[in-house]
C-alpha cells in the first residue's frame, strides 16, 4: 500500500513538472487535482527519508530533496516580486541552513534541521495562502496568491478569463461568459437558425469556433455541432486538412462565424471558408453553407 502511494505521488510530481513547462490552455483547477499525489509523496517520502537520515543515501537525499523544495520555491516567489520580496532570500537561506545540517547528521543538529526544513518547505505555501485568504475573490476559478506574472503555459490571470473583445463575452464576477452564437440575450435560440440545423441533414449540422459556441447550438437545436479549436479556439482540432476532408465528404453542412477564440484553428478554417463560399445574415451572425459548392 505505501510504495502505491508513494509511486502515485511520483507520478504526481511527474506530471505537475509536465505542466509547469507545458504550452497551451490548462485551468487553474487542473492543478488542484494533484495535490492528493504530491501530499502522499511528500508525506510518505519524507517520513521515510527521515527514518534513515543516519546513513550517507538518506542524508544526501534528504539534503538534495529540501535544497530543490527550497530553489524552487524561491523560483515561484520571484514570479511576485513585489509580493514579500524578502521572503524568497528566507527561503532559500533555510534551505542551505537545512541542506548543511542534514548532510552533516548529528544529533544536535536535529532540531535545526528539522526547522530549517518546516521553514524551506511552508514559509512560501503558507504565505500564500494568508494573502489568498485575504483577499477577496469573484469568479470561477480565482487563483492562490498575488497577481503576477502567470507560469508559462497558463491560461488565464487571477479572477477568470480577461475582457473579451467586441463584446464576445461578458464579465460574469470575474470571469467571462462566452458567446452564444445564434442565440438571443435572453438564452433563446434564434428560431432561424436552429431551423437551419435541424433541417441540415449531415453528420454534423454545422461547425462553429470553439466548444462553447457550438454547444449553444447544439443544446439549442438537438443536433450536432462541430467546436472547431477546442475551448477557446486556440487548438488545432481538426487541422484544416482534416475539415476540408469532411466538408468534401458532405459531414457539415453549415460553418457559423462568429466563434469564441483567437488561435490557429480559427485563422486557418475561418479564411479557408470566407476564401471559398459566400455568407447568409442568419439570426445575426454569418452563416456558410459547405454543401453549396465553393466559389
């Protein structure tokens, strides 16, 4: 049962270092979802490591394990320089301080160690989470810690989605709603276009960009709809080669313009489709019908 728990924990660590250096769209609450993993690691390995600190191996990895907690907690602080800008220099002088004591193993070196290492492995954790605490949230998915500079590959800054362009949003308590393509302010499906799909008779009664434009018009007209780019349009899902592919093969019928999102998915499809065939004003927003031959 322990060594399960403490190769979950591995694997944890694992994929929490995947996405620190990860590109593209993750939630803030993809993270939470490993802190289980990494808790049992943690605790688990450090009570195991603790027990042998009177060898050379356990000593070197415990000393190895706090110097590395302690870098790269300082790494995270400096992210927020102004937030507590002393603390990261505590941090990481608690880890040498602990580092030493470890590797050096005498008994009245104990007790120093073992604070030098509460103080490298919580000092940032826990002031974080005072200043979280603290300070008031809105919105879906608010963020630990001050505002600062977002890990790379993060998808969106403290509080929610940012503004969105052209009214293609709205600002919810933080966050933003994304648009509702074809459909009224009050939630109520234009009867125009969900006619339309109803009526299209192919596998997929239209595409669209993004996953939430799509899924307005699929829960409003009880049909297919292709989300082109994944959630925000950002993914290259399908690829254009692949959606020339099903539109060749008579799959969609419609293409909506208007769509949520801004990546490569959305540049290439979108032109592909104004280059090729000729718009209707349907309900308010531009739609393409794929099945009636390119221009």
């Amino acid at each position: 049962m322990r060594a399960s728990l403490l190769l979950w924990g591995a694997w944890t660590v694992v994929t929490a270092l995947v996405f620190s250096f990860a590109q593209g769209i993750f939630h803030p609450y993809y993270t939470v979802a490993l802190a289980p993993g990494i808790a049992a690691l943690v605790g688990i390995g450090g009570m195991q490591l603790w027990r042998v600190r009177g060898t050379w191996p356990g000593r070197i990895a415990l000393a190895v394990v706090v110097a590395g907690t302690g870098v790269w907690a300082a790494v995270l602080l400096d992210r927020t320089p102004e937030f507590l800008p002393w603390l990261r220099w505590v941090v990481l002088a608690a880890s040498v301080v602990a580092a030493g004591a470890l590797l050096v193993g005498t008994r009245r070196l104990t007790v120093v160690a073992a604070l030098a290492v509460l103080l490298a492995g919580f000092a940032g954790p826990a002031a974080y989470a005072v200043q979280t605490a603290l300070t008031p949230h809105e919105g879906s998915i608010p963020t630990a810690g001050p505002a600062g500079t977002q890990a790379r590959g993060a998808a969106f800054p403290q509080g929610g989605f940012p503004d969105a362009p052209d009214g293609r949003g709205q600002r919810d308590g933080g966050g933003t709603q994304g648009p509702t393509i074809g459909v009224g302010p009050e939630g109520n499906a234009d009867p125009e276009v969900v006619a339309l799909l109803q009526g299209a008779g192919t596998k997929w009664t239209a595409a669209t960009v993004g996953a939430q434009s799509a899924a307005s018009l699929a829960l409003a007209s009880g049909t297919d709809v292709m989300g082109i780019g994944g959630f925000s349009g950002g993914d290259p899902a399908p690829t254009l080669a692949e959606f020339q592919d099903l539109v060749a093969a008579g799959q969609v019928h419609y293409f909506v313009g208007g769509g949520f999102g801004g990546g490569r998915g959305e540049s290439d499809i979108t032109r592909w489709v104004q280059e090729n065939y000729a718009p209707t004003t349907i309900g308010g927003v531009e739609v393409y019908d794929l099945t009636a031959g390119s221009l």
